[in-house]
C-alpha cells in the first residue's frame, strides 16, 4: 500500500504536479500535431520518431508523478490515495481551468 494522503497535502503538492505537466503536456499536443501531419503525409519515418518522442515524452511525465507518490491512471490523470476513499485529478483539465478533485469511494 502507498502513501495515504488528505486532501490539504494532496492540493499542497499541485505547483509541483503543475510545473511537471505543464510543459509536458503543451510538448505532447505539438508532437502529436506533428505526428497527424507526418502521418497524413505517409512519411513513416518521421512518424516513428515522433511516437517514440512522445512514449519517452509520457513515460517521462509518469515517472515524475511516481515521484510524488501519486498513482497514474490514464494519459494526465493521476489519484492520491486518502484510505477509504481516492482522490482523482484530471491533469488535462488542470492545465486549461482551476483545479478541480474528484472523491471516489473505495469498494470494500
């Protein structure tokens, strides 16, 4: 079992959350912009290269989340476990509006 975590210390750690996703994810939608572009234009060398950019990119980004103790659960979104319940968090959205937590009651 990780790190159990309140909701004050969960929201204490989102500077650090934020100035890791920020730039990642602002990095990843330009990959991934190129990558469609490569890819429309059959140059399957330039799209294998911005794949592997961007996995490194990703994996990159979860370690760094790992670091924190958070538990990754998707692309940007991340929980924090408090016991008996978890706490979830949309990095996707936090970079584009205010932070918003989502509770979820752990099944016994």
């Amino acid at each position: 079992m990780g790190r159990i975590f309140t909701l004050d210390e969960a929201r204490a750690l989102m500077p650090q959350v934020q100035a890791t996703t920020e730039p990642v994810y602002t990095l990843a939608a330009s990959l991934a912009e190129e990558l469609s572009q490569a890819e429309e234009a059959s140059d399957e060398a330039r799209a294998q290269d911005l794949r592997e950019r961007l996995q490194t990119l990703v994996q990159s980004w979860q370690q760094s989340m790992q670091d924190l103790e958070a538990e990754v659960k998707g692309l940007w979104l991340v929980d924090f476990d408090s016991g008996d319940s978890t706490l979830t968090f949309d990095l996707g959205k936090f970079v584009k509006e205010d932070v918003e937590f989502y509770w979820f009651k752990k099944k016994s």
